[in-house]
C-alpha cells in the first residue's frame, strides 16, 4: 500500500475509475451486447496503460503541500475524470455526440443525475450500469474526501462548528482528525474505512430490493443512485418500478444516510457530538420534511374538500406517503419521484408547486454526506443566530446559554454560513446569467440554475411548469450546466480556499 499512497491523488482515481470499466464489460457479456463490452474492455485496456505511465512518470514526486496536491486533484477529478469515462461511454452509444456523453459522466459524477438521454430505452442496460456506476464512484469520492480532506481544512460545511478559519488547518472540534500527520496516510485510512460501509449499505439495499419485488438490474441501479443521492435509473424514475410502495419504503429508510453524517461516521472525525437523537441536522431534516409534507397535504387536503371530492383512507394514504417520499428525496438531493405523488393531484385537482422542491433542493442534506444545497448545519447555525437575536432584541440583557459549541454556531458559524448562503445565491444569478445569454427562458435558467448547483438533476423534469428536456437546450447551456455542476459538488469555498497564500507556502 505504500506506494500507491505516494502517487498523485489524481492518478489514483484514474486507476479506480479505469479498473470500473470491468463491471459493464462483464455485463455486457452476460447480456450478449458484445460491442458495448468490446468498448468498455479496451478502455479499461487503454486508461490502464495510461495510468501505470502517468503513475511511474510522478512516482516518487513529493508535493510542497500534499493539502493542495489533494484539494487541487480533487477539483481535477471532477473536472477531467468525466472526459475519461466519457470516452468508451461516447463510443459505445455510437448515435450521440461527445458533449453529451461528457455532460452525462460529468452530472454522473457529480452525483447531479441530470440527462440527456430522456427516454430510458435509448441507452442499453450496460451503458445505464455505467451511469450508475459513475454516480456510484462520485458519492464515495465524496463521503472520503469529506472527511479526509475537508474536515482538516474546515471546509464543506465544517467550517460551522470548527474553531479555525476556513481554509486553514483543523483546529479545535476536529483536532482528531488532523492528528495524523501525512494526509496522504489519512485518506488511505479512511478509504479503508468508509468504503466496506458504503459497499455494505449498498448490497443490502439491492437485496431488500430484489426481496420487495424488484428486478436485480434496475435494483442495483437504484441502490446505486440512493446511497449517491444521483437519482439515476434506468427505467425513467421510480414510476415505473415493479416494487412499488415496499421498494419505495426501503428506499426512504436510506435516505437517512444523506441527513447526517453520524449515521456512518460517527466517532471518525472526533467531532464532540451526542447522537443522532441530539444531532441538530438530523433534527432540521426532521422538522423541515414534517413541516413541508404537512402543508402540501392540507394544501391538497383543503383543494378536495372546496370540490367536494370525497376520497378513502388508502388514497388518502397514498397522497400522504407521495408527498412524504418526494420531500424528503428532493431534501437528500436524489430527486427521486414517489409513484404516488400524482395522486394528490388526481384527488384535489390542484398542481402540487413545485416551488415546495425547489427549496428542499436548495437546502440540501447533511455535512460530509452524498447530498449537496446549502447543508442542514448552515441552516441550523443560521436559525440559530436569528433565535438569538431576537431574543435580544426582546431582552436586552439575556446571556445566551448552550455552552462554547453554541455560541460558536450562533456567532462564527452564523456568519460564514451566511458568506456560504450568499456565494451560493450569487453563483445562482450568475449561471442564471449565463444561460440566458445562450437562449434559455428565465423559469428554464432559474430551475437548471438550482437543479445544477444544488447537484439535483431530476428537478428539472418535476418543479418546472412543464418538464424541461435537458437533450432541448443549446449545447453552449449544457457546457454552463456541467460547470456548474462542479461547482456545487466541490462548493465555492472549497474552491476559494485554493486561493488562500497559505496553502501555497513552501
């Protein structure tokens, strides 16, 4: 192991991601699709040999700041890995055109789901297999690197809680996690780590899955694309899924891994947490999800009765569950959408808005989860500062309690997570900007804006008026989505940060 932790962090993932191509080659022969295994086989063959010269190039190559090499390789691999999945994919579809299949591996990556292929027959099984395996890759990039490189560096939304500064070393709450001293030993053990609990959620949710009545294919894909939050399936969504209620009941079980990171994590970071029970993202998602579900409920609750609509407890029900379901995924950022969810509609007569999930989007997950949007820990801090002052402003003289923790959220962290809030508003504007320069309406820009920031593909097709077909914009739109797609997977501090003098220092 002591020479591939030498490597470059950016060859590294090229080997990971060059041995992947195994999987839908070996799919693709049981299937019989033999041109897409021929495809995926030569270029395992081919990104192999380029990684072994790539790696023997640098091996031995010491780094000024390994924190840099690996941040730095980090932007890298979400930027240039997709070119290299792109390739056998764009030459195994053989109809399509490179910008699609690299706007396809980069919203794969990113763990985003939008695409470009909209009818799911379009691709074979092997070529979906790929898909979600991409994605699959991507959200365990992100649950290691969230705690291997960001949680050191009080980024990703661990600036909240952490005593330093963002961007600089750990200090304080994750003073654990900075103990060991080579970085690069510090990646290699949480790999080790992370990854057999990833794999393990993952084959678990595929067998419950196949139980419930699903078919193994399409239930590998969806435990993929749930434990990424990528929301990626072969068959167009959850709609048309031969499990139905059970497969979806299972799904929303593991949607608790993209509220809060004590869910997998716990006691890796040194975090001074006291359970999940106690944990205040869990908590938000909690009251959020509860809050959101209920007033869509009533909404269509109140819409049927105006009608005199009459309706039994098991529409009743599946209304309930519908919106329960699409919530809480639009929360985690998967954007998978219930099979009951038009059945609310159908009782009341009303359009649910889909306003409502843009929102949730927006919000996002957990800390160090798949999810992306703002994180449930900036909300809280924020909610929490606002608490304060108001309870100021009614009693001048309060002295708010909690201890050091709470009154570093309710100060330091308030305001970087407002620094955060506000970045993330103006990247909204200037994509928004962007795409309406390349042709795209406003509601249109204002929706892929979010979809994409918020790494929520399938928001596109659900919260707009009508369904937007991302294959219907202009492919300058798709280059500006992609991008942006990066950018909210990496976050704009975490990008910032490469701009701080002190990780350039010798």
């Amino acid at each position: 192991m002591g020479w591939i932790v030498r490597l470059p962090f950016f060859v590294i993932l090229m080997g990971l991601g060059a041995i992947a191509m195994l999987l839908p080659a070996g799919h693709a022969v049981v299937l019989e699709d033999f041109n897409t295994m021929r495809v995926f086989f030569y270029g395992f063959i081919l990104f192999s040999v380029l990684t072994l010269t790539i790696g023997l190039a640098t091996a031995g190559y010491a780094p000024r700041s390994v924190a840099r090499s690996q941040l730095i390789g980090l932007l890298a691999a979400f930027s240039a890995l997709p070119i290299m999945f792109a390739i056998p994919f764009y030459v195994a579809v053989s109809n399509t055109s490179f910008l699609h299949a690299w706007f396809e591996m980069v919203s794969s990556f990113t763990t985003t789901g939008a695409t470009v292929y909209d009818t799911a027959g379009r691709l074979t099984p092997s070529q979906h297999l790929w898909r979600g395996l991409v994605g699959w890759m991507g959200g365990l990039l992100v649950w290691i690197t969230a705690v291997s490189i960001f949680a050191p560096m009080n980024l990703g939304g661990f600036e909240v809680r952490a005593a330093g500064n963002a961007g600089k070393g750990a200090t304080g709450t994750f003073s654990q996690i900075a103990q060991i001293a080579d970085p690069s030993e510090r990646l290699l053990r949480y790999t080790l780590t992370l990854a057999p609990i990833y794999i393990a959620l993952t084959g678990a949710l595929w067998i419950g899955l196949v139980i419930a009545g699903e078919f193994p294919y399409i239930a590998l894909m969806h435990a993929m694309s749930t434990l990424s939050t990528s929301g990626i399936s072969a068959i167009g969504g959850l709609y048309f899924a031969a499990s139905r209620f059970w497969g979806e009941l299972l799904i929303f079980c593991f949607f608790i891994f993209a509220l809060s990171r004590l869910t997998f994590s716990s006691g890796l970071i040194g975090e001074r947490d006291q359970g999940l029970r106690r944990d205040p993202e869990f908590i938000t998602a909690l009251i959020l999800i509860g809050t959101v579900t209920s007033l869509l409920f009533l909404r269509h609750f109140i819409g049927a009765v105006d009608q005199a609509e009459t309706a039994n407890a098991q529409e009743v029900a599946s209304a309930l569950w519908g919106a329960l379901f699409t919530v809480t995924s639009f929360l985690t950022t998967t954007g998978f959408e219930s099979h009951y969810w038009d059945g609310a509609t159908d009782w009341s007569g009303l359009s649910t808005p889909g306003l409502f999930l843009i929102g949730m989007a927006l919000i996002g997950g957990g800390v160090a989860t798949t999810a992306g949007g703002v994180k449930l820990l900036r909300i809280y801090a924020l909610y929490r500062h606002g608490e304060r002052e108001q309870e100021r402003l009614l009693h001048p003289s309060s002295i708010g309690g909690g201890g050091k923790d709470a009154r570093r959220i309710r100060k330091k962290g308030a305001y970087i997570s407002w620094i955060f809030f506000m970045l993330f508003a103006l990247s909204i504007a200037a994509v928004m900007l962007m795409l309406s320069l390349t042709g795209v309406q406003f509601e249109t820009a204002m929706v892929l804006s979010v979809a994409a920031l918020s790494t929520t593909g399938p928001l596109a097709s659900v919260a707009a008026e009508t369904p937007i077909a991302y294959s219907g914009i202009p492919d300058a739109a798709k280059v500006i989505l992609a991008f942006a797609m990066v950018l909210g997977r990496l976050e704009a501090l975490a990008i910032i940060a490469l701009f701080n003098p002190e990780i350039w220092q010798r």
